[in-house]
C-alpha cells in the first residue's frame, strides 16, 4: 500500500472513531436543522430519548465558573431511566436465526412464519470442525390435526443448497454442511417442524422450529379497539395510545392466518402533522400475538397536535392482493408536560463574543410541576439543577468557549432531555445579513515562515545553482515553456471563466515610476520557440533591513520571441508576429527584493540614472544593464535581431526585419528598447504581481483529486501577504526573511451554492482572536512553520461545504460513506485482517472491532428483533454540519478541565504529569446515519458465511431502505444519531522510535477525563421499533473502553514518522528535474511547539537535503547542508 492510501485510511480512521465514540450524558440534539437554520422555537418535546450513557464519569470534579443561574447549584448527574416516550410500545418476540458454518454442530434458520403455498423451506447448517453428519431427518406435525409429515432425505442434491428451488427434489445436503429441505403442509394451521442430526461420532441434535399454512382473513373496523378511545375522546393526553386488534375473536383452535407463529404483521402508522403543517410519520410494527390467537397490542406514540391512525394487517395469503388497510382515526394529542421553548438568545448557528460576551439562556418548561427544577450541565462543567421564577421562566448565564458549545438539560420527572449546540466567537462569515455572499473568507497569520539566512545561502542557494549547471536545465525549461510557446496566435476568448476574484473590491496597486508609456506599447510578446540555455548561476546572495540582493547569470541565452502589434489591445493581433531573436553568450540581472509599506519591490542596485543625465533619468530600477550583457545575435556583439531564417513570413514582415535590423545597426535603439521592457516588465510587472498579493491576495481553484474513495474537487485558496493594517507582512533583516501569510478561502461561487436557509450572518468560522507576536517567531533549525489554528478551521469551513465534482448528490468532502467497500478501496480488506487464519505471533486489527456490520456497529437488538443477521453488511454515513464545522484549538490545562479525575491501577492519576502540548477538537451535530445494504444473491457465502453486497453500475453499495415508500434510499436509514463532541488530546515529544531506529514517533494521548461526548437520536430517523440506545449501545461500551485505555500514561497512540523521506513518494516528477531525491531529519530535527496564548503549533525542521543532478552526463550526488 503506498504512502498516500496509508494517510488516506489514517484520517478516514481517525475519523470514523473520532465520529462515533460516544461518551457520557443523558440528553437528544434536537432537530438542530430545524431549530437552528429555520430560527423557530418549537421543539417536539414529545419525541425524546436519553442518549448513550457511555463513559459516564462516576464523580465530576469540575467547577462551574462559566454559569450563573437564578438558583443553587447541584452536583448531581442526570440520571437515565428506562421509559421511552416517543417510540413504540410493542412485543417483537424472539429473533429470527439465520445460521452460519462454524457454530454448533445443528443450526435451523427460522423459516417463513407463514406460508400460502402447501409447503415450506427450513434451511440449515449441520457438522462442525469436530464432527461431520452422517444423517439428518425432518418431521412436520400439524398442531391441531397432528397429522405428521415425513421429509424423505435419502435421495438429496449436493450442490448449493441454500440456493436451490427444490424442484426435482425435497432435500438438498453439501458437502460443507448447508442444507435444505421443502416440508410439505398439506393442511392449513400452525405446525411444529421436528430437525434431527447425527454424527458420526454418534452425538445427534434436534432443534424445533414452527410455521402456519395461512388462509386470508379479513380487517373491520369491529376488530379494533383503542385505550384510551379515540373514537370518543378528540383530545388525548397520554404520551401513547395502545391500538387493540382482535383478527379472530374468541375462535379456539382456528388460527388459520399464522398469528401464533408470528405470520401476521400488524402496522400501524401514526401520521402527524404539526401547527406549521408539517407532516412526519412513525411507524410501529408487530408480529407478535398478545392475550390469545389473531390479538394484537400495539402501543403508539402521541404527538402534541394533530395525530391520524393507519392500520394496516399482513400475511403471506393476503400480501399477495395487498394488505388490508384502516384509516382515518384522528385525534389531537392535547398533553402539556414537557413542552419547551428557548425565549433567549434568538435562535442562530453562532453567537458574535461582541453581541453577546455572556450568553442569556432563558426558556420555558411546562413540565407535571410548575415549580419543577431541571438539571443543566455546560460544556465540560458538572450539572447544576436550574428553577424557575415566579413567571415560570428558566434563566442561566452562560460563559462559552471560543468554538462550539453544548447545553445539555434533563428533567427525570416528565421523561424529557434537550441538546442546545452553538458556536460563540468573532465571526468570520460570507454572509451578511441579507444572504450577499463575500468572495472569501480570510485567516490572518495563517502561516508564519521563517527562512534563517544560513538556510537560504548554505541550502537552497546551492541546491538552485546546482540545477541551473546541470544537464536537467534544459528539460526544466521545455516543461515550463512548452506551453507558453505560440503555435496560434489568435487570441481564445472562449477559455472556461474560473472564480479567481480575491477582494470584494480588489485595490488598485501603484507601482512607484510605473506610469509612463511601456517601449512597446501597442505590442504583445509571445514565445515563438523554446528557449536555449547553456548554463545560469545564483550569485551574491545577501540580507538588510527588509532587502534582500542576488545576482542571476546566464551563458549562451537564446530566447525567440515574436513582437505582435495590437493596437487597439483587444487582444487579436493586427499583423503576423515579428520574430525577434534576442541572444547573449552571457549576460546577468542584479537584483533587489525590497519591502517597502504595502509593496513588494523586485528592485536593483542601478537604476536609469547610471546611464542618462540628471535632466532625463528618473531613478527607475534596472536590473538589465548594458554592462552585463555580452551579445552574439549579431557579428557586432548585438543581442537583438529580428531573425526570419527557416521561418515561412510573408514579405511584409520581411521588409518589416530588414529595417529592423538596418535600425538597431545603425543606432542601437531597438536594444535600447528591449532592455527598458525587459526592466520594465521586471521592476514594474514583477512588483505589480507581489505587491497585488500583497493588497489582494492571490487565489485559484486547487484541484484534489483524492481517488475513487473521496472523488474530486475544486477547493477554492489563495494567499495575501498584508496584515490587517494593509501593509505588507514580509520582512527581511540580517538574520533572513520572515512571512506572515494569511490564507484566502472559498469563493463567491461556492458561497452562493450554499443552501439559502444557511446564508445568513451567523454561519461560518468562529475565532478567538488571540493576539499575534508580529515578530518573527524564534528558530533554531533551518526552518520554522508557525500554523494556526484558526487557518485549520477556516478550511474545516471550506471542506464542510466543498461538493464532490463526480457526485449527482452533493456531497462534501467531510461526509464519507463507511462501509466495507470504502475499507476495501482503501487496501484493508475485513475479510483477510477479521475472518482469515492468523499466522504465528500476528495479532486482529483494531479496526475488526468497528467492522460495519450489524453486530459489530449496532450490536444484536437489530439481529434479536428479526430485521437483520449478524453479519449483515452496513454502511455508515457521517455528514459534517454545514452550519458548525469543526473547531480546533491549541489549548492549556485550565481550558479543558477535568471531568471525571481517574486513578490507575498503580495510584497515579491521569491528570498527573500532564503535558503542554494540548489540542482540544470540537464537533457540533455531526450526524452519523446507519444503512443496511442490499445482499447480491447471485453470490454464495464465502467460506465464512460473509454475503457479498450489491453494487450499483458505479461500483457503489446499493442501499436497503427501511422505507421502501420513498423513491429515495438515502432516507430509509435504520437510524441516525446527532454527535457533538469535546475530544481533548495530548501531542508528544518527537522522540525516536525506540521499535525502529530508522524512524521516529510521536505519541497521542486522548484524554477521557477532559472529553465528553454526547450522541443523540435525530427525531424522526428510527425506522424500527428498537429503542435508539439500544441500537447504539454495544459500540459506546466498546469504545468506552478502547478510549479510556488509550488514556492511560503509556497506552498512547503510536504515530511513526521515517527519518527520511523520499520526494518520489509525494507523487510529482518536479522534484526528480530539479535532482531532488531525498530529506533526512537532523539529530533533534523535528520539534513541536502548541503555543496556547496565540493558538498556534509551531514546527521546527532541520535536516539533509540530497540532490542527483548530471553535468555533461555524469551524476554528481550532493548533500545540504555540507
């Protein structure tokens, strides 16, 4: 696997864990949609549940210095408890079984609880490792006629058992132990199917399993009752209304419809509709039979307004014509516990520190007690009770947190739970309060380089002088100029218009003595042929205050370009080009790079003045002077000649070269000429291109194209090189250059792509602002990266609403699909890591512990209450939060307090010798989806009872919906859960890997009693009758436990880094022309710096550059610094 694949599964990793590793509290992330993008204050209170309660700290030993409220404080933590209000009350029974090989030595598949044909197919698996079968026999009774029925197994197919129709034969039995068998019902009723196999060791097993021959039945309105009644009441208090269905009365002995083996399925659906007319739906469904046969009790939830009842009954007789259906039983749920508004602060993604630098959280509560006090706990703060006052208004005063915050309120009285998620901080946002989207986003100081002196002159000087000696010049130039030579010289108007604008009103730049007349005006130049060069060299290198000089020469230049009049300048030319051959056997510029306010000047030493009078000059820069040049373009030492051999011209442009050339002979002006352009493109266009970046920034739509996992994009980023002054932030002194550079993100084409109900003011980046040291940062290796943090959140930002150019759907880049085709493409495959024999001393991945399947992500309720195997395939969608993006901040201890102080087993504490190196990542409303997958079933099993999932035309898993009435699968989730996390980590030293000396490491330590994680059902989303938290239960105590053990001091992750690395493994052939081969790290040559007071992570590099460059073909190997 290369080294790309290898950071790719790192991150996506990294992020599936990070995703979904829920921790403790008790509390729903509401609609957050809903709430947060519409602005309205309702809330359906009624539709609440607890969330996981994993990694529940047993004592909190935090303050609550960010809260102030109008009561007492209480330290007591939200209890859960076991009643669910807004889901289902039904009796699912016992799990259907679907066998796998391996087990024990007799399995049976539950068979179809009914059937209307006059038989039914009972699978199985029979033998194990420690013994085979010999035999199997097959009985069915019939309970109430007990007329009994032999299966005849002696004569069987062999061959792909559980596949096989049976028509020839009723029994089939291969060779690995898959059987099946087509048990004849020759009357109607429940029976008892009898499944008996021997070993050869003699052993024999029977397992039991029953089915119903199933006649139609009929659906009236007689049939259902319901408590309390709804035909009589209009208003309903109570949070559930339970729907009774008696399909048979008080028949004995005549169940004929397969309700006492689960062969009838009730439905019923309560369609809701609120005071906005808004229309959800939840469906409860049964199969299980409750007080005697066809009786059924389905228990359903009631929604605070407008509820309307849909019936609907079920089996394999009926399903046929279609289910039986009753309707129209309405009613308005009239029940007041628990309703909830927010009064303060109006509902908004992100809170301005200026507007508001406290939060006022005001809301109301009508819960069963007006004076009910409700439990409210604050980011990493413990839990306080909050009360209300003499109005029934809830008051607290919250400090927040630069980032996103998380309010978490419980009430155990009336069953209710809330989760309030919001950012706080200065706004940076594309948005302002009418929906007008800026041309991006900008992060100051978001890179701050220094580049020491010594590292210029010992290093890279060396490195670029060697290359412009070498033998691989020559190609160097052809890649850079192939494209630049003129082969048409028509102007495309046509070219695709790309979104570069970088400034809402880009400032015009004045160049200082740049507003005279260009030499040529009314010309163009074009590069007719590639360039020849011999050989150049990078001389005299040296630093001042905010200059920085260096002299360029060259050997045996020739350069061909053609001089094409436009005089009209609307970029067609009015005549061929002339071609102008310009030729020097040497010649060198002097330069001088100054700093000067908000300009970035490529200057020289000399100027017009060292070559004209007083009276004429004006002191403009040249870095072409006639001194430097020694010319062969003619026999008399010129270097300008307009030169048409071997060119096909028409007689105009002859006679055009030939006055040319008689001109420049005579008088040397047209050398003249060409060397104020040359200085003039050099001084004036060169200085107008910084000094642009400068006041402008400079910004293009930087492809990635992450392959077929992540797919492609256009990620709109730029640089400028100003400080909020305006004035340039680059400097130079005596000890090297230093800049200060701010990243430009987004663009007014992205910004306008954005859903309309998230353009406003509130949506963006949140900042904290930390003041910049404006000096350059100290350095004590050869190179010193400053980054900051508030840059990573601004392309968090980007990356949140950056949509996938193949995708038909949008779909960021943050949102991945999880699943075992994902892991695949990425080179891990579950099959070979997970199921395959170990060899000697090999240990299973972790990530076999997170393989999307049924059992490993969501655990057994889905396999227990019969909607999927075990091993059913799933796939996991984790969606970033458009309107919150993640925030990341370096932070220090007092930051990110303690939760839950833990003892080790040796009597340490995890808060005992706590690093400086802190980072705290924050997620708010990351929604996480489960899917299950559609099974291919034109593939058997593997080996390991794994089905092999269907794939789309595109390669794609095609998705099972658990809605199958909407068109659109990506809504038939089995369930979605709203993560908003505090995940505080701990960064080592760079140290050597003491595993590997040829590499080094560098430790991450998660810090469970500094994070909390909370993981939310999403209202609306459950498509089964499972209770949320059960489905979610078995993966939060597993990763309760990976994360509590990697906490503990010497349990970190090990992230290994190499000593050295290859430029061949970043993928461009760039550096192989330019000789570089590869970069060793220095003794100490990696050092991290988290400075908290700025919010930044500095690196400091120092190492050992080889470069292989030829001369004249030989290879010479060099080594930087020598």
């Amino acid at each position: 696997m290369n080294i790309y694949k290898k950071l790719i599964l790192f991150v996506a990793c990294l992020l599936v864990f990070v995703s979904i590793a829920p921790k403790s509290e008790a509390g729903i992330l509401g609609d957050v949609k809903a709430y947060v993008l519409k602005g309205s204050d309702k809330i359906n209170s009624w539709w609440v549940d607890k969330s996981v309660n994993a990694i529940e700290p047993e004592e909190d030993t935090s303050d609550n210095s960010d809260v102030t409220t109008n009561d007492s404080d209480n330290d007591s933590e939200p209890q859960a408890n076991n009643s669910s209000p807004g889901m289902c009350n039904v009796d699912n029974g016992a799990p259907d079984v679907v066998c796998e090989k391996g087990g024990e030595f007799l399995c049976v598949n539950t068979p179809d609880h009914g059937v209307k044909e006059a038989f039914v197919i009972v699978k199985g698996v029979a033998g194990n490792d420690q013994s085979s079968v010999s035999s199997i026999s097959i009985a069915a009774q019939n309970e109430y006629t007990k007329t009994t029925i032999i299966v005849d197994t002696s004569n069987a197919e062999s061959e792909n058992c559980w596949e096989s129709s049976l028509n020839n034969k009723n029994f089939c039995l291969s060779e690995d132990g898959f059987f099946s068998a087509k048990v004849s019902l020759n009357e109607f009723g429940p029976y008892t199917i009898s499944v008996n196999a021997s070993g050869f060791s003699g052993s024999s097993v029977t397992k039991v399993v029953r089915s119903s021959r199933v006649k139609r039945f009929n659906l009236t309105d007689d049939m259902v009752t319901f408590d309390p009644n709804i035909r009589e009441t209009a208003n309903v208090e109570n949070s559930h209304v339970a729907v009774n269905i008696s399909l048979l009365g008080d028949c004995q002995n005549c169940d004929f419809i397969g309700s006492s083996t689960s062969g009838v399925t009730i439905t019923v659906d309560n369609i809701m509709t609120d005071e906005d007319g808004h229309v959800s739906t939840i469906s409860c469904v049964s199969n299980v039979k409750q007080g005697g046969d066809g009786k059924f009790v389905v228990g359903v939830p009631v929604a605070p307004y407008s509820n309307e009842l849909k019936i609907t009954a079920c089996n394999a007789a009926v399903e046929s014509e279609g289910c039986l259906v009753l309707g129209g039983f309405k009613f308005k749920g009239t029940s007041s516990s628990g309703k909830f508004k927010i009064n303060t602060p109006p509902a908004a993604p992100s809170y301005s520190s200026s507007e508001y630098p406290v939060i006022p959280f005001e809301f109301e509560f009508s819960g069963s007690d007006a004076n009910e006090c409700i439990n409210l706990t604050f980011n990493r703060q413990s839990p306080f009770e909050v009360c209300p006052d003499g109005q029934g208004k809830y008051l607290a005063e919250l400090n927040p947190q630069v980032g996103i915050n998380m309010v978490l309120l419980n009430s155990e009285k009336d069953n209710f739970s809330y989760t309030w998620v919001f950012g706080w901080g200065d706004i940076s946002s594309p948005f302002d309060g009418g929906g007008v989207v800026k041309n991006n986003l900008v992060s100051r100081s978001a890179l701050r380089i220094v580049f020491p002196a010594k590292t210029i002159s010992d290093i890279i000087a060396p490195l670029i002088t060697n290359v412009l000696g070498s033998d691989e010049l020559t190609t160097l130039i052809r890649r850079f100029t192939s494209g630049l030579v003129s082969k048409d010289q028509t102007s495309d108007n046509n070219e695709e218009e790309i979104d570069q604008q970088i400034g809402d009103e880009p400032k015009h730049v004045a160049i200082p003595l740049c507003d005279e007349k260009p030499s040529f005006q009314g010309f163009n130049f074009a590069l007719l042929d590639e360039p020849i060069l011999g050989r150049a060299h990078l001389d005299n290198i040296s630093f001042d205050q905010n200059e920085m000089s260096a002299s360029v020469g060259a050997e045996d230049l020739s350069i061909m370009i053609g001089l094409i009049k436009d005089l009209n300048a609307d970029g067609k030319p009015d005549a061929d080009p002339v071609p102008l051959r310009l030729s020097f056997k040497s010649v060198s510029f002097d330069f001088i790079l100054k700093i000067q306010d908000n300009l970035i000047l490529l200057s020289s030493p000399h100027t017009d003045c060292d070559f004209e009078s007083v009276q004429h000059c004006k002191g403009k820069p040249m870095s072409l002077v006639p001194q430097n040049i020694v010319g062969n373009a003619t026999r008399l030492g010129g270097f300008v000649k307009c030169d048409i051999a071997g060119r096909d011209v028409s007689q105009e442009i002859k006679d055009v070269c030939s006055a040319i050339n008689t001109l420049n002979n005579q008088t040397g002006l047209v050398n003249e000429k060409v060397i104020d352009a040359v200085n003039s493109m050099i001084y004036c266009g060169a200085s107008g291109m910084l000094s642009d970046v400068v006041n402008n920034g400079f910004k293009t739509d930087f492809p990635l194209s992450l392959g077929d996992v992540f797919g492609k994009y256009k990620a709109p980023l730029g640089v400028i090189l100003s400080n909020a002054d305006g004035k340039a932030s680059v400097s130079i002194d005596k000890k090297g250059i230093f800049a200060d550079i701010g990243l430009l993100v987004g663009s007014k084409r992205l910004f306008s792509d954005m859903p309309e109900e998230l353009k406003i003011s509130s949506v963006g980046v949140v900042s904290s602002n930390k003041p910049q040291n404006g000096s350059a940062p100290s350095v004590s290796g050869d190179l010193k990266f400053d980054i900051a943090t508030d840059a990573i959140n601004h392309l968090f930002f980007l990356l949140t609403n950056l949509n996938n150019l193949d995708s038909e759907h949008r779909k960021a880049l943050l949102d991945i699909d999880v699943s075992d085709v994902f892991f695949k493409e990425l080179g891990f495959d579950f099959v070979e890591k997970c199921d395959a024999p170990l060899e000697e001393e090999e240990e299973r991945s972790a990530l076999c512990s997170i393989r999307p399947r049924v059992s490993e992500l969501l655990g057994t309720p889905l396999t227990r209450y019969g909607y999927f195997t075990s091993n059913h395939p799933l796939l996991m969608k984790v969606q970033a939060n458009q309107a919150l993006p993640p925030h990341l901040s370096v932070v220090n201890a007092d930051e990110i307090p303690v939760i839950n102080l833990q003892e080790n087993e040796d009597g340490s504490s995890d808060n005992e010798g706590l690093g400086s190196n802190l980072l705290d990542l924050q997620l708010g409303g990351l929604m996480l989806s489960f899917y299950a997958l559609e099974l291919d079933d034109t593939i058997p099993p593997d080996e390991y009872g794994n089905r092999s999932v269907k794939l789309d035309k595109d390669g794609n898993p095609v998705i099972h919906s658990m809605d199958p009435s909407d068109p659109d699968p990506w809504k038939g989730q089995i369930s979605s859960f709203a993560l908003t996390a505090f995940l505080a980590v701990e960064i080592g030293d760079v140290i050597p890997d003491p595993d590997d000396l040829s590499r080094l490491m560098l430790k991450v330590r998660p810090l469970a009693n500094r994070s909390r994680l909370v993981l939310s059902p999403v209202p609306g989303s459950n498509k089964t009758t499972i209770v949320p938290q059960s489905l979610i239960s078995s993966l939060s105590e597993k990763l309760k436990l990976v994360l509590n053990m990697y906490s503990a001091k010497g349990s970190e992750f090990k992230i290994s880094i190499p000593k050295m690395v290859s430029f061949s493994d970043i993928g461009s052939d760039l550096f192989e022309l330019i000789g570089l081969q590869k970069i060793r790290f220095a003794k100490d040559g990696l050092n991290l710096d988290f400075r908290s007071d700025e919010d930044v992570v500095g690196i400091d590099l120092s190492g050992y550059i080889t470069q292989i460059l030829h001369y004249s073909g030989q290879e010479i190997v060099s080594e930087y610094p020598q």
